[in-house]
C-alpha cells in the first residue's frame, strides 16, 4: 500500500490543502481542453452541456489526484 506524503502549500503563514492547488491545477488543465472541445463542437453531442463539462472537469481533477 502507497501512503503519499501530501505536502500543503504555504501561503503567507497559511497552510492551503492539497486538494485546493489539485482543484486549481484541474481548472487550468480544463479551460486549455474546453478550447480544445469546444472547437470540435463537444456540446452538440450532449442535452445537457453544462454538465457534460462539469464531468470533464471531475474527471480531470480525479485523475490528478489519483497520479499525483
């Protein structure tokens, strides 16, 4: 079994969970992919667009937290 050593990030005295700079880095890696999929016209395939982002979005932000 993996343990990972989660290391916080510090900012100005504040100790910032790991989980906020995945959230963070997540979001960064999803407006470059939302370029991406909107030229592709990703949204006509769904009823719903919003929430077909959205779960692009949790799936990037699993998959970090699983790699990382």
């Amino acid at each position: 079994m993996m343990i990972h050593g989660f290391p916080e990030l510090v900012i100005g005295d504040v100790l910032i969970a790991p989980f906020v700079t995945y959230a963070l880095v997540a979001l960064v890696i999803f407006l470059l992919l939302r370029r991406v999929l909107l030229r592709v016209n990703f949204e006509s395939f769904f009823s719903n667009p919003p929430v077909a982002l959205l779960s692009v979005y949790v799936t990037v932000l699993a998959t970090l937290i699983v790699l990382f």
